[in-house]
C-alpha cells in the first residue's frame, strides 16, 4: 500500500521545521526540481567520505572500485530504461544531452535541404540547440500542429511530416501543459519516413514507466535532480548504431584510444565517446541511489498516487470560478492556471506568502505563450511525497487572495 506519510519521512527537506515565510513548507514545484532523500544524500557523502579518486585514471584499487561504481551505476540506468548499458551515457543534465544530440547528430548529418519538426510547447532545452543546428547547418525547423487543449498527436504529425524531415524532437510529458505525449506513435510514423525521434524525458521519466525499447524511439533525455537524484547529472540513451555514428560533443581526456602529433585522432567506443574529463562521480552514485530509491516504491505506483492528486485537485477547484486551469484534462500531475485579473508572478508571491512554492513566468516554453494566449502563467506540480493536505492548503490559498498586495497587507 501506497503510503505517501512514511515516504516523506524519509526527505530531510519535509521535516515538521521546514517553514517558508513562517508557514509549514507546501513544495508545489516539483516539474522543476525534486527534493532528496536521506539515501541518496548518504551516497553522495559515501563518494566524499569513503571512495574518492578518478575513474579510469589509475592502477590502485581506489580507481578501481571507481570504475566498478560508475558501471554499476550505469546498469542501474539501463535497467531503469530497459536499455543497453553500452547505450547510456552520464551528462550534465537533460540540456546537455540534448545539445548532444544536436551537435553530435544535427550537425553531422543534417543540410540545408533537411527540416527538424518539434512542438510550440518544448522547453528551451528541446529548442535552442535545434535552432542553433538551423543557423549551422541551414536546416529547416518545423512544428507540429498542437491541437485546441495543447496535444501532439499522430494524426497532426502526419499532416507536417515529409521526405525532408530527419529529425522529430518532442517532449515525453511537457513541462506546461502535463500531457503525455503518444511518442510509441509518433516513433513510427518518424521512422516510416526516415527519419529519427529524440525525446525529452525530463518530466516522463521521474513520473511513468519508461520502457525505451517498447517505445521504439531513437534518443531519450533525462536528469537525475528531477527524480530525487543529485543536480548536474543526466543520462543520454541512444541506439548504439546511432551513437557509433555521432561525432563526439566534447573532447578531452578519457575519451580516445590515442592522438599524434599530426593530429589522427581515435575515439573510444561509445559510451566513452561522449563522456570527455572528470565525470560527475558523486553524482553518478548518487542518481544509482535515487533509482534503487525509486525502484523500491515502483514506478507505477508513483504515477498512480499523482493521478489520485490531478483528480483531487480537479474536484476541490471545480467551483473556483475565479480560476482558469489551461490544462484541466492532462494525465499528470502538472497543471498551469491563472487567477482572474491577477498577473501570474503575483499570484507566486502571494501563495509564497502562504508558505505554497509554485512556479510563474514562461517555464522555459516561450513559444507556448501564443498558444495559451498569455504573457505568463502559474504552475503547480505533484511528487510522490505530495499529499492531499498540500492540495488543500494551495486550494485554500486561491480562495482567499491572489494579489501581490494580499501577501504582505492581507
């Protein structure tokens, strides 16, 4: 049984003396980050404390066990994404792994006479590198038609896909609007015209099972901050074909076989390839320890008890008719709302007077804003510490106030 109290005990950040604003600390922004528990904060330490040294890098049993560490931690990730150990690669984050793929893919093999199709409603990640390719390469970039609640779909592919189209770059989950996005769907019609599919994993795969193979994609982006692991650690999975076939991102030590005088250069096999210097070492423990953390509560369990949240959260607002909610029909546990007549980054600095940590502004998509038709928005997000009591609390709040004068006079 699901019991979201004992697992909160377990995050020294939910402890009954948390406060914010001298109010019992309610953590509604959990899209864009995740807070750690105990485990994965000793596991850290355990890499500071107990086993520091480099990996690959020397002949003395410290190194060694290092280099054990780092490959269990990578078959955890495999395990975790039903892929390839020799097919995960350690980043610094969802961004860098997809400019990974921009640079190491795009910019190999992408020409002027190619296009690139995303989404209005990609994060800035699944964005900048894919124009940066365009201003490179002279590439094309393209969206997929959203539908009128702010859906991909198979059918509005099919309407923009064609013989130019290389690459398909799409959120798993978006970041605003919380909708999963069908990319079991979207990956044949892509490979059905040539052409790969990379996926924006960041707010999937803390929240759903994530099968890469059953999903039949080509790349997956994820970070380890997102689903309780440390910052400044990610993963890139990609079919090793393709990975073979990229050129690396960065260079360095680590990651070649040997280099002359003359400049012949030879690049070690992947996923060494693509993991130039002195990786995120603490990190890498860590996000083994946030996996084995999640694994142990099950993936579906989670997403389950954030669908228990969206569905409460629906009913406790339905007669708030001071509330407009953009995405009241999405499958997770993100919703983005405004208040009536209060500017979105007013309506956080009254809910953080309250104690309630939500997001406001653009959240990284500022070409969704045409879409939605407003300059900013609020966001709230659920975890799998998240509890109904937090619901309660944020719906209280929005029936009380919402201007930024109610925060410090109300």
């Amino acid at each position: 049984m699901y019991d979201v109290y004992k697992i909160r005990q377990l995050f020294p950040m939910l402890n009954s003396n948390k406060t914010m604003q001298g109010k019992p600390l309610v953590f509604l922004d959990n899209a864009s980050t995740s807070f750690k528990p105990y485990c994965v904060i000793d596991a850290i330490n355990s890499y500071y404390k107990d086993m520091t040294s480099n990996s690959h890098r020397g002949d003395y049993d410290l190194c060694y066990n290092m280099d054990v560490e780092v490959e269990k931690s990578r078959q955890a990730v495999a395990k975790f994404i039903n892929g390839e150990t020799n097919e995960c690669i350690f980043t610094s984050g969802t961004s860098m792994s997809i400019n990974l793929i921009a640079y190491g893919y795009g910019l190999k093999f992408l020409t002027k006479d190619d296009e690139v199709l995303i989404s209005e409603a990609e994060h800035a990640s699944n964005v900048l590198p894919w124009f940066r390719i365009s201003e490179l390469t002279g590439c094309k970039i393209n969206y997929i038609p959203l539908t009128k609640e702010g859906k991909i779909t198979p059918e509005n592919l099919k309407k923009v896909i064609s013989k130019k189209t290389k690459v398909v770059s799409v959120a798993h989950i978006g970041n605003v609007l919380g909708y999963i996005t069908p990319v079991k769907e979207l990956a044949k019609i892509a490979h059905d015209h040539g052409a790969v599919i990379a996926v924006d994993g960041a707010q999937s795969v803390p929240h759903i099972p994530t099968d890469v193979k059953e999903l039949g994609i080509d790349f997956l982006s994820f970070s380890g901050h997102k689903l309780c692991g440390p910052t400044g650690i990610g993963v890139l999975w990609g079919r090793y074909d393709l990975l073979s076939k990229m050129d690396p991102f960065l260079t360095g030590g680590g990651m070649n076989s040997k280099f002359d005088m003359c400049g012949n250069v030879k690049y070690l096999n992947p996923p060494s390839k693509f993991e130039a210097g002195t990786i995120h070492l603490a990190g890498i423990i860590g996000l083994r320890a946030a996996i084995e953390f999640l694994n142990d509560i099950g993936m579906e369990n989670i997403f389950k008890h954030e669908e228990m949240l969206r569905d409460y959260f629906i009913e406790k607002t339905k007669n708030l008719d001071n509330l407009i909610i953009y995405n009241k029909y999405a499958s997770t546990g993100i919703f983005t709302f405004n208040v009536k007549g209060v500017f979105a980054q007013d309506e956080a600095t009254y809910l953080n007077s309250k104690g309630i940590a939500v997001r406001s502004g653009q959240h990284c998509a500022k070409i969704l804003i045409d879409f939605l038709g407003e300059v900013a928005t609020v966001r709230m997000s659920t975890y799998l510490y998240t509890t109904k009591e937090d619901i309660d609390a944020l719906v209280d709040a929005l029936k009380d106030g919402g201007d930024i004068l109610d925060a410090y006079f109300g």
